[in-house]
C-alpha cells in the first residue's frame, strides 16, 4: 500500500474545502483533497428538470467579501446578480405581504412597525451602546429599535438566514458585523453612514452586497473552481477512516471506493460539522470535542415548487418571509424564476419553500406526503388561489442543515482554539466557525491558505 505524502489535507470538498484548495494552488502550496461524495460541491447541487433550474441546497449567496469576489474573477465563473426589478423583500403581516422598506420615508408608511417604534428609530443614532457581550439579538433589536421591529424585520430575516430564533442566537457570533457596528459606531445608523464614507480599494468596491448566484446555477461555480484544481489532487468517494499522529505529522487512513489507501501530511484542514470529529482523531481525547458537539444545527425541509405558467399575483420580489407571530408552517418562500434568467419555462415561476427551522422541527419528522399536503396548503393561503397545483414538487431534507451560534459559542470557540494549539497543523474549519454564508465560506478557506503559507 502506497504512502502519499503532501504538505496539506484538506478534509471535506464543499465550498470551504474547495476554495482552500483553489487559493493555496494559488500559492504553490501542495495539497490533497478528500471528500467523501463521487461529486465536489458538499450541499450545493443544481438540478436542471422539465424547463425548470433549481437548487438543491443554498440557492443564493451575497457578495459581501473580497474574497467571494476573487474566486469569482480567478476560477472564470460568471457571476449572476439577482434582478433589480426583484428587490422587494417581502413581509407576511396579518396574512398579507407587506413589502420591507428600503428607505426613510418607506419606513415611516410602513404597517410593520408601530408609530412608538418609528418614532423611536429616530433616536437609535444617540442611543448608549451595549455593553453586554452575550446579548441577545432579540434584546439588542429591541433595545435599539423596538418590539415591532424584532417582530416584523428580525425575526422573519433570521428566519430566512438561520432558521432560527433571534431569543437564542447571541449577536456578537451569529451577526458579529451587527454587533461591531455598534461597538464601534455606537449606532447602527451612524455606523453604516460612517462606514460607507471609508476610502476603499478597487476590489472592496466590488463587494457589493448584492444577491448572487452563477450564471446557470451554484453548481457551475463548483465546477469552475474544479477545473482549475489538480485532478490528481482531488479524491473523491473516499472517506477518512482515521487520523493518526507520525514522524512526518500526520497520517490518513482513506477508504476510496473499495481499497484503503493511506497518505501523509503536514497539516490538516477539516471543513466537516463537528460531529465528524470526535472519532475522527485517535490521539485527541474524546472529551476535547464535547463543546463542540453542543453546537445545535436546525433541521430544514426544502421544496421546489414549479409553475409552468402562473397566473397568480406578480411576483416581483426576492421572495416573501413569515414572522413567527403570523402562525404559519413555512418558515419562507423565494422566487429564484424572478431572481435570475432562465429558471423556468416560458411564463411560468419557480418557489423555493422552506419549512422546520429551530422553532418547528416536528415539522421534519412528518412523511414527505404530509410535508407537502401542509406546504400546498400554506401556498394557496398566501397567494388566495385554493386551486393553486404544481406542475414541480420536489423535497429535500437536511438534518444538519443551519448551525445555531447561541450561548454556547464562546466554549465551542475555545475548545477549537484548546484543541489547534496542542497540536500544532491541525485547523478544525466549516461552519462551526466563522458565519454560515457563501461568502463566509469563501473567506475561510482563503484565510486558512495565508496563514498555511505565512507558516
């Protein structure tokens, strides 16, 4: 059996994997890739069915890092920005979409928020900033900005990106540029005026906060990034039995289709959900990762949901988002046909429907019939058509779809650290750490790659 030697293993081929392994070629590091799926990509999948395209996993991402933009650039993916004529988010109040409001006297008119509340927006600018660490995004939103603000913006938006439960989600780990803004600007408003008056590079005017996806679906940033790697670098179908200690670092035991190979390495980069790690290393003691494993992760179901012509209302938005104070089973509803170009067949729409979450994961125990007979039903509510029926049904469902960084970050955060300093080439990556989004992903493993080649 063939010993393999490389300077860097990377354990895990989804985005942060694959965009470490696209920048420390950049570098002329070495290093192997292991995934243990026959395709690259982790969650991210585009699926092509009957004129529709639709992801199965994250559909959109937002440009909000250097580092999205460069892989963007380097790896030759074209980028697609979500349509401007979809920038409507909307809101579900009192059983009707209310459109959140981009702009001051938007946010005057609007039903969403009570008139105490906007006219206490008026003085989150001279408001004292928090001092309280651990403060929650509920009490930090409601201490700026008002109840109905944590009702009918917050609590639907962490809905959409989490799944979870602003009561829960600490704001210094879950939404750390939030929580930086008012430790450093002492305000929100302030801040976010201050900040964009900062000189910037060429490159940070590029990150724009718009809403992205590759031209054709995320798998084709996948594939792009691929094809400028090493194949012979890349091993798939190949899952990591055991990680042991050597004289020249490291040593893996794979298991690649039906053989067992065994490679060699300096360091190793795990980009895995932390229950993979507690049996993964025979050399770290078991009860290291037991902070780790308190991290939560929400269980999500997913449903495409096509229209090969829809008759309904215009559906000129990002998509819609349901406060936990209207009682409803979806937790939200993009609109990727009205996002992006050619997602669907001539005239027709395309939802992506998401369901469970933090706040209902009984939802996920139910059977896919069940499932989709509550999701139907919820639709033909929120667009008033009782005879609303897909031509596209499609579920999906992740157990450990969305970490939770609530209360029990700060020990998670340690153990991590604990663990990388008493042994020295070992980097424990993913969403464990570091935020949840494409972007974040990206940044990463851009990251890990300079502090490998600065080492």
């Amino acid at each position: 059996m063939a010993i393999k030697t490389q300077k860097i293993a990377i354990i895990g081929g989804g985005l942060t994997g694959l965009s470490l392994a696209f920048k420390l070629q950049q570098l002329g590091i070495s290093y192997l890739l292991i995934e243990k799926n026959t395709t690259l990509g982790g969650v991210i999948k585009t699926i092509e069915k009957d004129g529709f395209v639709y992801e199965q996993g994250p559909n959109t991402g937002v440009l909000s890092t250097v580092e999205a933009v460069e892989l963007f650039e380097a790896s030759n993916c074209p980028v697609e920005i979500a349509n401007p004529d979809a920038a409507n988010r909307w809101i579900l109040k009192d059983g009707h979409w209310v459109a959140l409001p981009g702009g001051f006297w938007g946010g005057v008119s609007t039903p969403l928020f009570s008139f105490k509340d906007k006219l206490r927006l008026l003085g989150e600018p001279f408001r004292k900033k928090g001092n309280k660490p651990m403060e929650t995004l509920s009490e930090l939103v409601v201490r700026r900005m008002g109840k109905s603000f944590l009702d009918y913006a917050v609590d639907p938006f962490i809905s959409g990106i989490y799944a979870g439960d602003p009561d829960q989600l600490i704001t210094k780990y879950a939404m750390p540029k939030l929580y930086q803004l008012e430790q450093d600007y002492g305000s929100f408003i302030k801040g976010a005026i201050k900040k964009s008056r900062l000189p910037k590079t060429e490159m940070e005017k590029k990150v724009t906060k718009a809403v992205f996806s590759a031209k054709g679906g995320l798998i084709n940033l996948v594939e792009s990034v691929a094809t400028k790697l090493n194949p012979e670098d890349l091993h798939t179908d190949s899952e990591l039995i055991k990680v042991s200690k050597n004289v020249n670092g490291y040593q893996l035991n794979v298991k690649q289709g039906n053989e067992f190979r065994t490679f060699e390495a300096t360091q190793i980069v795990t980009t895995s959900g932390g229950h993979f790690l507690k049996n993964l290393f025979d050399f770290i003691e078991p009860e290291r990762f037991s902070d780790i494993l308190q991290l939560r992760y929400a269980k999500i179901v997913q449903l495409a949901v096509g229209f090969n012509k829809w008759h309904g209302m215009q559906l000129n938005a990002f998509g819609g988002l349901i406060p936990e104070k209207e009682k409803r089973q979806l937790l939200g509803v993009l609109f990727p046909g009205s996002i992006f170009p050619n997602r669907t067949p001539e005239g027709g729409a395309l939802m992506s429907v998401f369901m469970g979450g933090i706040k209902k994961p009984a939802l996920y125990e139910k059977t896919d019939d069940e499932i989709k007979a509550i999701a139907l039903n919820e639709l033909r509510l929120l667009f008033n058509d009782d005879k609303l029926t897909p031509d596209l049904f499609e579920l999906f469902r992740y157990q450990q779809a969305i970490p939770q960084y609530d209360s029990s970050s700060p020990a998670r955060l340690k153990a991590i650290e604990t663990i990388e300093k008493a042994h020295p080439g070992i980097y424990l990556a993913g969403n464990i750490r570091d935020g949840i989004g494409m972007a974040d992903r990206i940044k990463q493993g851009f990251q890990i790659a300079e502090t490998i080649a600065k080492s």
